[in-house]
C-alpha cells in the first residue's frame, strides 16, 4: 500500500527549501497501528541538540536513542526540519516518542507536526499500543474516524464486506469505528452519513472514495480498505459537516445499514 501519512494529516504541502507562510493544518491524526505501519522508524528518544541552518530554514535535531521500535540499531540519530509551519518543535534535554519518515532524494529522516510524534509524557495510548503482545498489536483491523473538527458523526453504522462476509458496527461518541476481520484481505467499506453530511476534499482525498450514493435517509460512502499484513486500514473521509443541522440532529443520527445498490453520484472536489 501506497504511503498516505501525508494525504491523511497535512493538507499543505511540505516544501524543503522555503519557510512556509501558511498555517499547519492537519486532520485527524492516524492511530497507532496506522502510523507505526506506514513510519520508516519509530523510537523514543532525547534531544541532544538542536543544530540550525546557516544557507537554508531548516534544523537538524540529533537525538540519542533510548529504545527502537522500528528500523534502527545506532544509538544516535539526526532528524530535519525543513523550516515549514508543520516542523515539530523539539526542545533539547526532552524525551520523544517519533515517528519517522525518510526523505529519499536527500537521505533525510524527518517528522511533523501532523504525526503522532509527541513528548513521551503525552504518548500514554501509544505507549499502551507498544505494550500490546505482539498478535494482538498486529491483529488485523479496520479503523476510521468520521470528523470535521469538532464535529462529530455518532451511531453511523459501518459495513466491512469481504466475499458474501459482512462485519458490522457503528461510529462511537467521538466518530470513531473500529473492526475486527479474520484476515488480511481487501475489504468493501460502506458507511451511511446523514443528509447534512458530505465529502468534499482534494482530487487525491475524494479518489480514495469508491463511490458516492445518494439515498432518501442518508449518503453512502465506499471505500476499498487494504488490510495489510502488521499493519491496520485506516479510514479519514474528508468530511463537511454542516454545524446547524448538526447541532439539531446530533442526539438522534440513528440510521439503516447502508445496503441498497445505488448509482454513484459526482464527487465534489476542491
């Protein structure tokens, strides 16, 4: 599976050579059995020090390594920021949990705000997922979240579908969803948003969506989830959700399965 850190967190883009005049704005952050699969390296570590640039915007932040958990062996490691308002901002003498990504053109690893990278004082579900067994940690699942902000869709029902196999569920209080399937496979996943819901994102975020259905009680949205091996799907639909009828309807968005064949209808893009 293609690499989607960056299409499911910052909807700016990363520039490494000018500052970045516009303000970091991420969505909702993947969970951490999401980013530890796509990160190049995960560890937690402390801040040496903080080297910055004399020719370009950019720090190099040496890290001494206290424990790896993917893809290093030295005890010292140098990640870049690259002087855009998504760099995260470390401070020397203060411990991390970092995820990483490699830069490939420069043989650069760098984070961003946008990860899950964090104090090690605030990583306590992070550190919960590391202490998981193994088979559970990687046991295969779908997870996602339905958000625009603070907005939050509850009781949306969730459809995963491998074969004439359904596994079903409904979105949590906070718009989270979460299922278990036996296997790593290809799932179909539908879910039923209500009518004062829609997708309405980038070219790269609205062609993840499979299909589009306009029905009388709601809108389904479909997507292809890839359960990989070690590895969770995760699902963040661009949402818009309007805050009026929102705010009147949120206590009863009760809603049917999303079972009914139906044309798609046309994504609208931005």
């Amino acid at each position: 599976m293609a690499r989607q850190f960056l299409s499911t967190a910052v909807s700016i883009v990363l520039s490494f050579f000018a500052a970045d005049v516009y303000a970091c704005q991420c969505r909702e952050r993947e969970p951490p059995c999401a980013q530890y699969g796509s990160a190049d390296v995960v560890f937690i570590g402390s801040v040496i020090r903080i080297n910055l640039s004399e020719k370009e915007p950019s720090q190099k932040i040496d890290f001494s390594i206290e424990r790896s958990l993917k893809g290093l062996s030295d005890t010292t490691v140098e990640l870049v920021n690259y002087g855009t308002s998504c760099d995260y901002d470390f401070t020397e003498g203060k411990t991390y949990l970092v995820y990483a990504y490699r830069n490939s053109k420069r043989n650069e690893l760098y984070t961003h705000y946008c990860t899950r990278t964090t104090e090690l004082v605030k990583a306590s579900s992070d550190l919960a997922f590391f202490s998981l067994p193994a088979e559970k940690r990687q046991s295969p699942q779908i997870l996602g979240v339905l958000a625009d902000n603070d907005k939050r869709l509850r009781e949306v029902s969730v459809v995963a579908s491998s074969g004439s196999r359904n596994y079903r569920t409904t979105t949590d209080d906070d718009g989270w969803f979460r299922i278990n399937v036996p296997q790593p496979s290809k799932y179909r996943v539908r879910m039923l948003l209500p009518l004062y819901a829609d997708v309405v994102g980038t070219k790269e975020e609205l062609d993840k969506i499979s299909k589009r259905m306009l029905t009388r009680t709601g809108i389904i949205i479909e997507y292809e989830a890839v359960v990989e091996p070690n590895r969770c799907a995760f699902i963040n639909p661009p949402l818009f959700i309007d805050r009026i009828r929102y705010e009147k309807h949120r206590d009863t968005n009760v809603l049917p399965s999303p079972n009914r064949r139906l044309k798609p209808t046309q994504l609208r893009k931005t």
